[in-house]
C-alpha cells in the first residue's frame, strides 16, 4: 500500500519546509491540513507560495488538501466520508500545528496545544493502518529547570517561563501515556531562527523581537548572565533532521533535542553579533549610536518592562510582549543531552550550520523584510 502521510501545520515556518522534503524525496501521498481560519488557498498556490514547487503534475496529484481545525472535534473536518476516509488511509502522521506564541492566556494556549493534540491523537488511535506518529515539541518544556536536560526526562516541578512551554509540556505528558496505543516520537527543537543559506524567516518570533528592539534602539537591556548559551537551529537543517528522523529512522517511544548545543552563540554575543550584523546591512543605521543592551538582573530588567509597558506605544507594547515571555528563559541556562539523537544521526553535529555562520544574514533579512513587512 502507497504511504500516505496526514500534516498538521504544514503551512507553518517548520512544517513547509519538512513538507518540501516530503513532496521531493518521497512517493507518499499528503494529506495535508490546513487551518479553516488561516492563510490557505488551492492547491496550486499552497504549492507555489508554502513549498516553493512548482505546479507539476506529480505534485499536485499527489496532494489532498483538508480544511480544519485541531481544536474541534474531528480536528474540524466537516464531511464525515472526508473524515472516515482519512482514517482507513492514513499510514503517518506528523503534527506540527500548534501556536508558538509565548503571551497567550494559559486556556487559550492549552485548547491549541493540548486539546488540539489530543484531536490529532484521538484520530491516530482510530487510524486502522497507522505505522508512525511524529510531534513536534519544544526543548523548553523543561521550563525552569537548570543544568543537564536529558531526552528521556520529561516530567518535573520547577514551573514554567511562559504558557506555551508549558502547553506543550501538558501535551508531551498527553502523548506519552498514549505509546502504548499510538506509535509516537517526540521532536524537541530549541529555537529556529531562519534560513541558513539565505537568511529567510517565514515567522518573526520573540528572537526576532528582539533584534528588532535593539535595532530600534529600544532594548536597553535583557536579564541573563552574559554567557548564557542561546540555542538556536537553522529551519532547513532542522526539517531536514525531522525527515532524517521521522521518514528514515523512526522510533516510536523515543524523544530527540534538535538543538545547537555547543558553539551556540551567548547571550553577549547575541547582542554583539547583532550590532555588527546590522551595521553591516543598514550603514544609516550606525549613525544613530544606539547603546548596546547590558545584562542585568530579572528584578531591573521586570523594572524596565513595567515602565516601558506604561508608556503606551503601541508598536513598543507588541513588541515587548512577544519578548517579555521569552527573555526569562536566559536567567535558566540549560544543557541539552543529545544522545538519541546522535545515536540515530552521528553525523549531526558534522553537518549542522554553525550559527556564526548565518546568523549576519537572518539579521539582514529581518532589516530588509522590515521583519515580515515586505516579502
Ligand atoms: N519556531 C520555533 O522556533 C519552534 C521551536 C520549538 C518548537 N517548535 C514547534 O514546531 C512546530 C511548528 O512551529 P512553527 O514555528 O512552524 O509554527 P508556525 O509557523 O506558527 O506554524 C503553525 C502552524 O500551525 C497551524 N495552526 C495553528 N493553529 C491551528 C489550528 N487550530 N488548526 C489547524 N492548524 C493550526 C498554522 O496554520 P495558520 O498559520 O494557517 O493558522 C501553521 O500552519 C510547533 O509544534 C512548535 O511548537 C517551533
């Protein structure tokens, strides 16, 4: 029988590019769905403007676009027949939906993350000929915890930095107590920053606020310690370790950190590498003599959010917002094992993208793009 893999969230910044990988170097049907309330379109344009494929025959042929919506019974699939026929022709399932934004009420995160996962679960229980469940986590679901972060540990009590970490951290602990019935590997990654050939960002989030801060001359500080190591992955070595991990070593049970790890850039180089990455791609910009933000303590950078929240600029409040929730993860330095990982991809760490190597040009892109402004 021909593979057929269901998508969720393949429109989204991770999923368009494993979904790319997918359509190249596999012959499986994708059945893909896509938010009933989102960015969507035919096929021809979902291939054109989320994949980068042209409108080949083969493509298209082998393409399904579903409308829906996780968090609705049947993840909203309104035909019934649709519904049914899914469920005896599913073979893979990879789910990358989810809301990735850190401000979000803990109910509203949670009927996204949580209950949303569990409609995609409660689905793969019902498929007869299901071989393959893959989801996609966050390496933060360790929230507050220090030190080591090892890939087989999950459950622990030192609280969360944000309501999304600890969403995603409900539905891991949802879909490991669901392994005996479903087939389910779990896909941490730390924090995907762009492309690492050309620079590109298809979603702007809280990094992004933040070099945006700084190139507005707005972040005069963030909390942390100056080598604190900011782990971030490139979009493209990061689907194509998804598509390594899920299409050509799948292990149900386990869980896998797709991080940077060491060489990662720290939280003063960060802030270095991006004052000299935005000199180099706006020269007008250097004339504005910005300070460079200093690392401070959580209780003055708290006292900085406050005041500048009480300003009321709009554009400020948004994007403070988006960093507000992220910048504490920097006061909780981590570690994270990678031992599966490896075990499976020993030549991960050959191949990864060094991000001193791209990240001048995620910076650049952010410049040009006006941060998503102008594609
Ligand atoms: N980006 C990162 O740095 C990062 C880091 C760690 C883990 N992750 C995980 O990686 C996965 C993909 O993240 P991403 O960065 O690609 O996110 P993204 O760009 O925000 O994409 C999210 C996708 O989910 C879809 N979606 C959202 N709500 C939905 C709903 N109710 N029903 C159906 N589809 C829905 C979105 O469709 P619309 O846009 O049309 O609504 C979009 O296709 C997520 O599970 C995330 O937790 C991401």
């Amino acid at each position: 029988m021909a593979q057929q893999i269901f998508i969720t969230g393949g429109t989204g910044m991770v999923g368009r590019e494993l979904v790319s990988l997918l359509f190249k170097n596999t012959q499986a049907n994708i059945y893909l769905l896509v938010h009933d309330k989102g960015s969507g379109g035919d096929k021809k344009t979902i291939l054109q403007s989320f994949f980068a494929l042209q409108n080949k025959k083969e493509f298209m042929e082998r393409l399904q676009i579903i409308k829906g919506d996780i968090t609705k019974q049947n993840m909203g699939v309104e035909s019934s027949s649709d519904y049914n026929d899914l469920l005896g022709k599913t073979t893979h399932i990879f789910h990358c939906a989810a809301s990735t934004r850190f401000d979000l009420p803990l109910g509203e995160a949670r009927q996204i993350n949580v209950t949303g996962t569990k409609n995609v679960a409660d689905f793969g229980q019902k498929c007869s000929n299901l071989k393959q469940f893959g989801f996609i986590s966050t390496a933060y679901v360790s929230g507050k915890r220090i030190g080591i972060i090892k890939e087989n540990e999950l459950e622990h009590e030192a609280g969360f930095v944000n309501t999304y970490e600890q969403s995603k951290y409900e539905a891991e602990v949802f879909l490991k107590n669901l392994a005996k019935s479903v087939p389910v590997a779990i896909y941490r990654l730390s924090t995907v920053i762009g492309d690492s050939k050309t620079g590109k960002v298809s979603h702007f989030t809280a990094p992004h606020q933040a070099i945006r801060m700084m190139y507005l001359g707005l972040a005069s500080m963030f909390p942390g310690t100056p080598n604190y190591s900011v782990d971030l992955i490139s979009s493209d070595y990061t689907a194509s370790t998804l598509f390594n991990l899920f299409w050509n070593n799948f292990s149900p049970n386990k869980t896998f950190h797709i991080t940077h790890g060491s060489g990662s850039l720290t939280l003063q180089e960060i802030i270095d590498e991006s004052f000299k990455g935005m000199a180099e791609a706006d020269s007008s910009w250097v004339e504005k003599n910005y300070p460079k933000p200093a690392i401070v303590s959580e209780e003055a950078f708290d006292l900085f959010m406050n005041s500048a929240v009480s300003a009321n600029n709009p554009v400020l409040k948004n994007v403070l917002s988006a960093l507000n929730h992220f910048a504490h993860q920097l006061l909780y330095p981590k570690n994270f094992f990678q031992n599966s990982l490896l075990a499976m991809l020993p030549d991960y760490k050959k191949h990864l993208p060094g991000i001193r190597d791209y990240y001048g040009k995620v910076i650049e892109y952010c410049i040009k793009s006006k941060w998503g402004k102008i594609q």
